[in-house]
C-alpha cells in the first residue's frame, strides 16, 4: 500500500518524459512562439475577434476567475481563455487590458512568448480573450513532478527564465507563478497571466520587481538576477520610446503606466550596462 504512490508518481513522470522526447527537436535555439506561429499571428486575432463563440465554462482556478472558450469558425475550432478582472489591491491593479497591453508590447519588443490577445465583450461585458496554448506543463509540475530537462533544452530553458525576469521587471509584474510559465512539448517558455502588470504607483515607478534592487527576493535575501540576455532583446528595449510604446499599447494603457514602463526601462538598462562593466558584454549578451 505504501508503494503505490510513489510507483504511481514514477509512471506518470516517465509517460511525460515521454510524451516530451516524441517532440523534442533536433535544435533548442528558439525559446517562443514558432516563425510560422508567428506569421500567422494576425489571423489568429481575427479569429479570436470573430470566430462564433460554441462554448463557455469556467476554468475552476485562479482569482481572476477566467473562462475557458471553445471558437468556431469556417470549420475550424480553437480554445481560448477570457477574464475580465477590474480590481485593484494597493498599488496594484487588476485589469484585464493589462493581458492586451502585454501582448502588445511583447510583439513591438519582438519576444514572441506571450499568446495572442485581443478584446473581446462576453455577455455584454468587455474582457481580454487570449489564445490557449495546448500540450504544454508548467512550472509547477515540471518540479513537482520532477521532470528533467534533457541536456539540449537545459541552456534555452534557463536563459528564458533571465529573458521573463528581464520582462516581468519592464511592465513590473510581481504577479508571475510557476503556474503562469508553460512549456511546449519542444521545451519552449510561453508566458501567461498579466493582468496585475504596468503598476506605475509607489515602488513600481522606482525600482524593477527583479534584479539587484528588486522588489522580489528569495527567502534567503538574494536577489533573483537576470544574468544574461539576448542582444536583440535589450537593443528593442534600448529603443522603446513613448511614441513607440503608444501606438503600439493604444488605449490598453494610460499616460502614466506608459511613462513607468519608460522609467523601468532606464533602470533595466542601466543595471544590464553595470553587469557589462563589470563581467564583459560576451558574458552578458548573446545573439
């Protein structure tokens, strides 16, 4: 009787190692949504705009209390999620145009790792509806589970975990779980869930959520670090101006919260250029 669960923990791990390996590819180099996911990109949002609504039922987890939507059109069929959260809890705000500003912003940075979000109203209420993203683990049972990353993802999989630090530190999302970091059946790192994102109040418009300063730290006081980064990412983030922020957020975001995403910027630059000072850009920036 004893043995049974731990041998029932050992069965389930390895069918998921396995279901991992059939998909596991011959290269790691990519960390996020495929090039042809990408192309396809405005399609899909039309899709999430217009596709008739089949189904709606409640996801069962989560305080946004977000709904799991079946889409048809042209007789193909997806899954989405949608939430409408409007809240705020001291300095921060819940809102569901966070999850469009995110996407958004992910696009113009050209990250490529959150899914695409459009609004959309449900019984007559706005909410933001996001693509669901299928056959993939999170965080949570990748450890729990004690899944183990094969030595071919194991860089990409640590890099993006700096990568998300880097961007969870930008739009100042306190709020990222291991519950909100997927992995594809190729080991690629999407990020989910930002609605509690762009703070622009007190400690949000003057210190990063990671980082040496952090707002975050482990229980121990370390800092959580973004060690190092891809160079195309910080040379996007090097480019962010209001302008550029604007369009590309439209009215998902208010003057403020743009403004505190430029002033997070600085200070995310300015920490990357003294970790350069100090250890060397081959050692901090990769292509």
């Amino acid at each position: 009787m004893n043995g049974r669960p731990a041998r029932r923990s050992r069965v389930l791990r390895s069918v998921v190692a396995a279901l991992f390996a059939a998909a596991w590819p011959a290269s790691f180099a990519a960390a996020q949504f495929l090039p042809d996911e990408i192309a396809r990109r405005a399609e899909c949002e039309e899709f999430l705009r217009t596709a008739e609504i089949v189904e709606v039922r409640a996801i069962g987890e989560g305080i946004t209390r977000p709904k799991k939507v079946i889409l048809r059109k042209g007789g193909i069929e997806k899954t989405a999620v949608w939430k409408n959260p409007e809240e705020r809890d001291g300095d921060t705000l819940d809102q569901w145009r966070f999850e469009i500003a995110a996407y958004r912003l992910d696009k113009l940075l050209g990250l490529n790792m959150v899914p695409p979000t459009v609004e959309r109203s449900l019984d007559g209420r706005p909410g933001a509806l996001s693509l669901w993203v299928g056959r993939t683990l999170n965080l949570v049972q990748v450890v729990e589970q004690n899944i183990v990353i094969p030595p071919e993802a194991e860089g990409a999989f640590n890099d993006m975990k700096y990568v998300a630090r880097a961007w969870d530190c930008l739009i100042a999302n306190d709020d990222r779980t291991q519950q909100n970091v997927l992995y594809t059946s190729d080991w690629r790192t999407i990020l989910i869930d930002h609605s509690r994102a762009f703070g622009c109040r007190g400690e949000y418009g003057r210190r990063l959520v990671f980082g040496l300063n952090g707002i975050k730290t482990a229980e121990d006081g370390r800092p959580f670090l973004f060690r190092r980064l891809p160079r195309r990412f910080v040379r996007a983030i090097e480019r962010l101006d209001l302008d550029a922020v604007r369009e590309a957020v439209g009215r998902y975001l208010k003057n403020d919260e743009i403004k505190a995403v430029l002033k997070r910027r600085d200070i995310l630059l300015r920490e990357i250029q003294a970790m350069i000072a100090d250890q060397g850009e081959d050692r901090i920036l990769y292509d």
